[in-house]
C-alpha cells in the first residue's frame, strides 16, 4: 500500500504548481516617438495647436479621466493646472 501511495503524492503535488507564464512581449519604450517632443516639457500646451504629429496624440490635464488601455504608440502630454506641459510619454 505505500509503495503504491508515494507516486500518487508526486502526481498530486505536480498538479499543484503554476504552469511557466509566457514573457511578455517586449515593447519598444519610445514606440510613440516621445524622446524627440522632449522640448516640450516646461511650454504651454497651446504650442501643441501648432504642430502636427505623425501619431495619435492624447492631451491629458489635471484630474481628467482617462481610458486605461495601453497603446504604446499613442504620444501622451500630460499638463498642470497652468498649462504647463509637464510629461511626454508613450502608454
């Protein structure tokens, strides 16, 4: 009877761990190109009427609701209550 047992704590203990996750693909980090709209950082974001970009551009001020989905080629600029441009990223 324990010889037969033994085998069965191997199975039941096999079946209890975690398959391997999967790496998550690896994203380029400046797919939105934001390192080259660096010199905004500091302006007023009415410059951005200005300019064109070759990518979907998302405005985001103080305490404004947004959307949670990543997209790492979208260009966000985020501004204060000045309209001060206070970050350039890709998410």
């Amino acid at each position: 009877m324990i010889r037969y047992s033994f085998p069965l704590v191997l199975v039941a203990l096999a079946a209890c761990t975690q398959p391997p996750m999967a790496p998550e693909p690896r994203v380029d980090a400046d797919l939105c190109g934001a390192a080259e709209h660096g010199s905004l950082l500091g302006k007023n974001r009415s410059i951005l009427k200005t300019m064109t970009f070759k990518q979907e551009v998302r405005q985001i001020g103080p305490n404004m609701p947004v959307t949670a989905d990543f997209r790492a080629d979208r260009l966000n600029i985020e501004y204060d209550q000045n309209d001060r441009i206070t970050r350039v990223s890709c998410y």
